[in-house]
C-alpha cells in the first residue's frame, strides 16, 4: 500500500485528450476506471489540468502557414504546435466525468501552460525550463517523496512530470498501464529511453498498489 510519504500524479484527464477530443490520445480513456483505482489507494492525489489561454503559443492556429504536429523555433527551444485544445474553462479543458474517485480525492490540481508565450507539458516545471509551477514546494512541504505518475499523454505530460519529479530530487515512477501516449516521430521510445537513464521506474498499477 502506498504510504504518506507517497503521491498519485495523474496528469491531463481532460475530454480533449480523449477519444473524440482536440488532441486525441488513442485509449485515453481506458486508464479512467485505474485511475481512480490507484486514487483510493493513495493518501495524497493530484491531479494536472492543461489550461491554456486561446492566444496560446502551442497553438498551430496562432501561427499563420503552420499546421498541427510540425515542430518550429521558440525563444526557449524547440516547440511542437498542436491543435487548439484544453482553452481555459472550455468542455475540452475540464477533467473526464468519469473520474469520480481521483477527482474527489484530489488535494490539488495544477493549471499548467497558462503563460500564452510558453509552453508546460510538465507539472513542476514550464518548457522554459526555469519557471517553477510550485508544486515541488507543495509536496516537499507535505512530506512527500515518491512520486507515482500516470494519466496522458505518457510520452509528452506524464513523462517530462516524472523527469522533472526526479530532478527535483523525489524518487519517481510511471504507472505504464495508467497511460496512454501520442507516440509522435518515435516520441514514446524516446520517452522511455530518457526516463530509464534518469532513474524513474515503469511499474504496473498493480505494483503501485502493492
Ligand atoms: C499534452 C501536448 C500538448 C499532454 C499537453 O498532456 O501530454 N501534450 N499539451
Ligand atoms: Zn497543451
């Protein structure tokens, strides 16, 4: 069993990354029912809500000859546009309805990728790198030290919260069976390859539940 020292991450449960969503994640919403498994399971649950301004950067829209999934330059690195999607306050943007047990077990949910020029795929920090969303403060404060992480998409969100969760100097793990990835230009085998060499474990919803 999870332990107070122990938090369930489940990041971007929102309709728009589910099937028939903005931005798609192919089964997003088979992890739903896990979802809330591993919730009662965990003392502590947060939760993560992409929550972007509709002036957004990431936007393939706001950027006139582009279309979604190419990649271009950004002050702060490279940036791949996206379909519109997770607009602040919008149907797309709000949690899946099904979440039932991780929504009214969580603590705190994080709103991350409101700066309209910048980008936050992780729940610690923006793509510039340096802005801090304060959830590692959050945690710290709560006496947490292992972060269990799952939700979508495994290759984008999940995977740079878990690798920030690290950096950060929490032990970290990513509940494969409760996520679902985009997998864009081999994005998923890269995910994969970076969080083994930084130390984040892929476990099972069954070995998180112990
Ligand atoms: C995500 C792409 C753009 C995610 C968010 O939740 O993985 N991916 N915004
Ligand atoms: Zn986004």
């Amino acid at each position: 069993m999870p332990d107070s020292a122990s938090v369930l991450l489940a990041i971007d449960l929102q309709n728009d990354f589910m099937p028939g969503g903005a931005l798609a994640v192919a089964g997003g919403d088979e992890v739903v029912p896990l979802v809330n498994r591993l919730a009662q399971a965990f003392g502590h649950v947060v939760l993560t809500q992409d929550w972007h301004p509709a002036g957004h950067v990431s936007f393939a829209a706001n950027h006139p000859g582009c279309q979604p999934f190419e990649t271009i330059a950004l002050p702060y690195g490279e940036q791949t546009l996206w379909p519109v999607h997770c607009v602040q306050g919008s149907r797309g943007a709000a949690l899946h309805e099904g979440l039932h047990a991780a929504a009214a077990r969580a603590r705190a949910i994080v709103r991350k990728g409101q700066n309209p020029a910048l980008d936050s795929y992780s729940a610690f920090l923006e793509a510039d790198r340096k802005t801090p969303t304060g959830l590692a403060g959050y945690l710290r404060e709560l006496g947490v030290r292992r972060m269990f992480c799952c939700g979508l998409a495994t290759d984008y969100c999940v995977a740079w919260s878990a690798l920030d969760a690290r950096a950060a100097g929490f032990e970290a793990a990513l509940i494969e069976d409760a996520s679902r990835a985009i997998n864009l230009n081999g994005s998923l085998d890269a995910a994969w390859r970076q969080l083994r060499a930084a130390g984040v474990a892929r476990i099972s919803a069954q070995e998180a539940l112990g």
